[in-house]
C-alpha cells in the first residue's frame, strides 16, 4: 500500500457525546492516553470531534475503533466513529426527543395544575375525593417524570459514572425525590402533594435544552467540507503520450498530469504546457480568474477553466495548499474549543454546593429538630427545587434566542451558539476585501471615457456573448444597462484559454481580450488599477473598457462607525497592490494588507491575538475559511463559499453592511442582559434559599419560586425586542 495512505490511515476520527467543559476533554484525553496502541488523543469540544492517533507498529487493517468506545462508555461518555451523516442524524435524533419530551411535559402540566386548582381552592373537599384528585394527578405526573426526565437521568448517571457532578444531578434528584414523596403522600392519603412541581420543572428546564440543542445543531465541524474540494481521480500523462485515470493520493512528486477545461487541479505543481484561466479563489479569494501558462504555479482544488493544462506535480495529498487550509482549519478550532463559558463555569461550583445546602437541610431538621425524616425530607427537597439551576440555564439561552429573533428579523443569521458573547468582547475588526467590503461584481467603470462609445460596445458585446469569462459577462451588463443590444455576431468566434476572442466581421479581423492578444504596448495607457479588456479592430485606435469591483454602498459608513468606536480596522486582501490602495483610500482606512494567501492571514490574526487583541474577522472566500476559524469571532455574508459560511459564526444576508453593526450592538445589549439574568439568578437564590432551609417553603411555594426566577429572567431578555438598531447615513 502506498505509505502516504498508510500515514492517512493512522488517524481515526470520533464523535463525543456529552461534551460540556474542559474538564470532560481531560478527562478523555487521559483515559485514552492508558492504552498502549494510542499514540495520541486529542479532543474538539465545538465540534464534540475526538481524533485518535494509533501507534506506527499496530494494524490498522484490524478494527480498533471498538476499543475508543468502549474505553469511553466507561467514563460516561458515548462515542462512534466519524461520519458526516451520523452526526446530523445523531442531531436531529436528540432534539427531536427533546421537543417530545417537552411537549409531553407541557400537556401534563397542563393538565395536573387544573386539577391541583380544585383542591387548593376546595378547602370543604372531603379526604377521598382528594385522595382521588391525587392519585389521578399520579397517574398523569409519574409516567411523565419518567418520559420528560430521561434526558436529565441519562445525563447525570453518565456524570456520576464519571465521578463529577452536573447541573443534571440535582434535578434528577429533586424530580425522582418529590415524586417519591408526593406519591408516598397519596399512599398516607395527606392534603399534599407536588406533582404539579415535578412537571412544570420539567416543562421549563426542557424548553431551556431545547433551545440549546438547536443553537448546538448549527456548529458543525468544517474541515470535512473542505474534502470536497480535493479530487478523488487524477489522469496521468506518461512519456508515450498515452493517459490514464488513477486515484489522485497515488500521485508522486514529479509526474505529469493532464487537466481538461472544467476539470479541477489534483495536485500542487508547475504548468508545462498549455495556456488557460485558472479560478484561483481557493487560494486568493478574487473572483477574476488568474492567466496561468508554462511555469505557472497551480494548487490543489482550484478550476481549470478554458484550456488544456498539462502539469508537474509538486505536492501531493497530505502536502497541498489544500491541505494546508484544512490543517489551518482543525488548528483554529482546536484553538477557540478552549474557550469556556460563564455558565458552566458557574455552574462548576453551582452544582456541588446545591447538594451541600440539601443534605445540610435535611440533618440540620432531622438531628436537631423533632418534626421527623419526612418533613426533613420535605425541606430538602424544597431547598433542591428552589436552587435548581432553572434561571441559570435559561439565563444564556433565553438571550440567544430572543437576539437570534432579532438579528433574524435584520437580516443575520447566528450559527454559534457562544458567538454573541464574544462578538461583544472584539476590538480590532479585519474586513477582507473582494465580496466583503466589495460586493465580488466587476462593472465597467469607465462609461464616460471616449472611447466608450455604444457601437464599441456593441461590437464588444457581439463577442463577449460566446464566453463566460466574468468580464464578459461585466460586460454584457453594462450593455443592458445603457439599453445597448447586444446582438450575437453570425461570424465564426474563436477563443484563445487565458487570452481573449477573435472573429473576422465584414473581412476585419476583431479582437477582445488582454494587451498580449490585442497587440496593445505596456506604455500605451497604463493601467494598474483596473481589470482591462481591450477591443482592437485592425486599421482602428484600440479600445480600453476598465473594471472595477464595486464598493458596498455602506462600506464607508461602516468602516467609519468602527473607526469612531477607537476600535482598530484593518484590510486585508489577495487583490494587487494599486487596487487595495484605492479601497483603503476610499474607505479611509490607514491599516490594509495587499497579496495575502490564506497563511498570510493566520499569520496576522495570531499576531495580533497574541498581543491580546479581540478580532472579528468579516470574509466569503474559500482562502477566509481558516482565517474565520482563527478570529475571536466572525461573520460572512450570505453570497460567500459554503465553506467560509460553514467557518463563519454568523451570516449576513443583506447587500449592506450594516447588519454587522447591527449584530455587534445586540452583541453587547445581549452580554449585558446575560450578565443581569445571572445576577437576578443570584439575588433570588440567596432570597430563598434560607427560607426554604428554615423549612419556610414547601416544595411547592418553590416551584413557583423557582418558575417565577425563569419567567423574570425571559421577561428581562425580551428588552432585547425594543432596542434601537445602526441604520448607515445615520449621524
């Protein structure tokens, strides 16, 4: 077998459920690290990935994958192996059970609190009608906490398997404790029972896991997609002339392989022979395609657009510039996976101490009161409920829905679930520029020029009909615009891969396309900041039509709210020298970057992350994807590739960048909203907890203290609605 698949194949990928804090990674990492056979493990909490690196002497044509999930099981934790379809499978499986386990709990709340209604207002209600009422309310309340409450039960064995504790732990409890009770009340046949508690408890943490495991749904691992990109067949060219098709990861450093139009490169190398336009938006993100021809350098993914290539490879998979991304990919992932919330944080102390404060109750009562070991347990179970972690759990996500409803409403999409938080942290803000600030579109900008003159263009136009050249095609537009018609000439057209259009019209011959092919001198209207074509019709002054991509229309506006703000903005583009100058003069931007590949924008990031800088990065192509991993947080708009979509932790949708604007400032309204929930949260637990300790509460009197916290906490999220939004040219 040939040895760079044999290198491929020493890595095996895993999926982690259950993944929840640093802790968890460590734990993994450190079980999986006992067996001998693994060389190293290394875990991605966003995107719950686990890749397993077998030593060089085991057989990986034996499986081994059995072992990893079986090691795991028995800390907790359920695994199996890497797949792109399992994973939305597993997904949409688990918040399907979610919504059914919370509509279940909603009905039976329902319907338990019109009965618990007739026997707190029946205070005449004979003893066996009640009893009746109870015992129906069992009925209804215990296959319920049963149903609804597997989620929670599952969640807290496997933590406890684990030795750690949860939020999921004291709800378990509190839930399998008060049906307990309240069924051994209906047994003794006393005035009360908590069923009404359980459910509604239920109803309220479920809708909270709900809109969370719909945040999570959207954070999907990215490097998987960039594996499109790669080409699974490559065709050989031997000496003899002859071709043939082989898997590409076969290929070797110094063969030659051919490339017809349409196809894409397999392979890092060097053009031999053959001329041709190359999309190179892989690797700089413009949407010109690049003229490449003998001793060209090519990459990996890109699309061979017009003529025949024949190329020498250099890099071969594991080594391409494709390659490369996605390594930048995984590398930037694993970066921002180290980033902690403050909800788990919190709740990392939360949860133990609510179990101290119950038991504390429950000897405290019982060992030096004389009230006996039910009414003890009563007020621990009382203290349970009052202090589960309900506002808590609501405190970030009620926020991230209410904001996501609102961005939602102007046009931006959020995909991380953590995004909002850290994009109100940012303070340097990196635009890219072709598709971000610009809108990728390359018009002619020279209408008024003289030379521009409708039968030129028409003439043009006759010619530019045949090709899917994007200037072409700029140029067709431009004819419509100005109601030029732009009739297919009846003479034969031939076009020549990376050079232009030629035809004979009434016996003159017509040419469309670069200086080269039109016979057009260097010194002859120099121009280094436009994309050019040229017409030249034998006997006649040559034409120049210049394009240029143009602005957003809000791209000034923006950039210079920014700007106010103090916060830093930079530019960084793979756009020549003379076209980034404009753009930042225009912009008014004294910070920018020409000719950056995807490496040389990692390399700026990390930089400045390094010196503790906060970096939005706002980008669509293809060569943005590692640099949107990498940033503290980042945004796409809604025309870029899959890929960067995918990278990115928003989606805007709109033609303007305001949207940007806009998400910041829910942003930092939404952190600020967190942060008063959890202080809310606070307050109240520290209001009630010693009146449920003093046995003050019933379990009850602290559910609805307890649904009062969340309905406080929703309302204080649902300010979000009414804040006031950027809308550009405004002062």
């Amino acid at each position: 077998m040939d040895q760079t698949l044999q290198k491929m194949f020493k890595i095996e990928h895993f999926v982690v459920e259950g993944l929840h804090c640093p802790k968890c990674i460590r734990e993994i990492e450190g079980t999986l690290s006992e067996n001998t056979k693994i060389k190293n493990a290394r875990v991605n909490l966003s995107t719950q990935r686990l890749a397993v690196e077998w030593r060089p002497d085991v057989d990986t044509s034996v499986e081994h994958s059995e072992e990893v999930i079986s090691a795991l099981e028995k800390i907790g934790f359920k695994a199996f192996p890497f797949n792109t379809s399992q994973i939305d499978k597993e997904g949409e499986k688990a918040a399907r059970s979610l919504l059914y386990a919370m509509g279940v709990a909603g009905f039976a709340s329902a319907n338990i609190m019109l009965l618990s209604v007739s026997v707190w207002s029946g205070d005449d209600m004979n003893e066996t009608t009640r009893t009746m009422m109870h015992w129906v309310s069992a009925l209804i309340a215990l296959p319920t906490a049963v149903f609804s409450g597997m989620p929670f039960y599952k969640s807290a064995w496997g933590a406890l398997k684990g030795r750690r504790l949860n939020m999921d732990v004291p709800i378990s409890l509190a839930v399998i404790l008060t049906c307990a009770m309240s069924l051994f009340g209906t047994y003794m046949q006393t005035d009360h029972t908590y069923y009404d508690a359980v459910v509604m408890l239920l109803f309220f943490l479920l809708t909270g896991r709900y809109l969370d495991q719909k945040m999570r749904s959207h954070a999907r691992s990215v490097a998987h997609n960039l594996m499109s990109y790669k080409v699974s067949k490559a065709t050989l060219l031997h000496e003899d002339g002859n071709t043939e098709d082989i898997a590409s990861e076969m290929l070797s450093p110094g063969q030659i392989v051919q490339v017809i139009p349409g196809g894409k490169i397999p392979a890092d190398g060097i053009v031999i022979s053959g001329i041709s336009d190359v999309d190179t938006s892989l690797v700089t993100g413009e949407t010109i395609p690049a003229k490449v021809e003998k001793d060209s350098e090519v990459f990996a993914g890109t699309i061979n657009l017009n003529g025949t290539l024949n190329i020498k490879i250099t890099a071969t998979s594991g080594n391409t510039l494709l390659d490369e991304i996605i390594v930048l990919m995984e590398t930037a992932e694993q970066g921002r996976a180290k980033y902690v919330k403050l909800a788990d944080r919190a709740a990392a102390i939360y949860a133990p101490l609510v179990h101290i404060l119950s038991l504390s109750t429950f000897l405290g009562w019982f060992l030096f009161s004389n009230i006996g070991w039910e009414a003890s347990l009563i007020n621990a179970i009382a203290v349970l409920i009052i202090t589960c972690p309900c506002a808590l759990g609501l405190a970030v996500p009620v926020v991230q829905v209410v904001a996501s409803s609102r961005l939602f409403k102007s046009g931006v999409l959020v995909k991380a679930a953590d995004g909002l938080e850290r994009l109100a942290e940012v303070d340097t803000v990196i635009f890219d520029k072709t598709g971000t600030l610009t809108l990728g579109q390359p018009e002619l900008a020279n209408y008024d020029d003289e030379d521009v003159t409708p039968f030129n263009l028409e003439l043009a136009a006759s010619l530019a009909k045949t090709s899917s050249h994007p200037l072409c095609r700029a140029l067709i537009v431009a004819c419509h615009d100005r109601d030029i018609p732009t009739i297919a000439t009846k003479s034969e057209i031939y076009e020549e891969p990376g050079m232009g259009l030629k035809a004979t019209i009434n016996d003159l011959e017509v040419r469309l396309g670069n200086r080269e092919w039109c016979g057009i001198h260097a010194s002859y209207l120099p121009n280094n900041r436009y994309s050019e074509l040229w017409l030249s019709v034998k006997g006649a002054k040559p034409v120049l039509f210049c394009f240029k991509d143009r602005m957003r229309q809000d791209a000034h506006d923006v950039v210079g709210w920014f700007l106010r703000r103090k916060m830093k903005v930079i530019m960084l583009s793979g756009d020549r020298k003379d076209v980034v100058e404009e753009a930042a003069e225009e912009l008014g931007l004294s910070r920018y970057k020409y000719s950056c590949k995807p490496q040389d924008k990692i390399e700026v990031i990390e930089r400045m992350k390094a010196n503790g800088d906060k970096i939005l990065m706002i980008g669509d192509g293809l060569n943005d994807a590692p640099a949107l991993r990498a940033a503290h947080v980042s945004i796409s708009p809604s025309s870029a590739s899959e890929i960067s979509q995918n990278a990115a932790d928003f989606i805007f949708q709109s033609q303007k960048l305001e949207t940007v604007v806009r998400a910041y400032q829910v942003s930092v309204s939404s952190r600020k909203l967190v942060f008063m929930n959890f202080a809310m949260a606070a307050i109240y637990n520290i209001i009630a907890v010693p009146f449920a300790a003093a046995g003050l509460l019933t379990p009850l009197i602290a559910a609805i203290a307890m649904s009062l916290s969340s309905i406080v906490v929703t309302a204080n999220a649902l300010r979000l609605n009414f804040e006031k939004l950027y809308r550009s040219h405004e002062p």
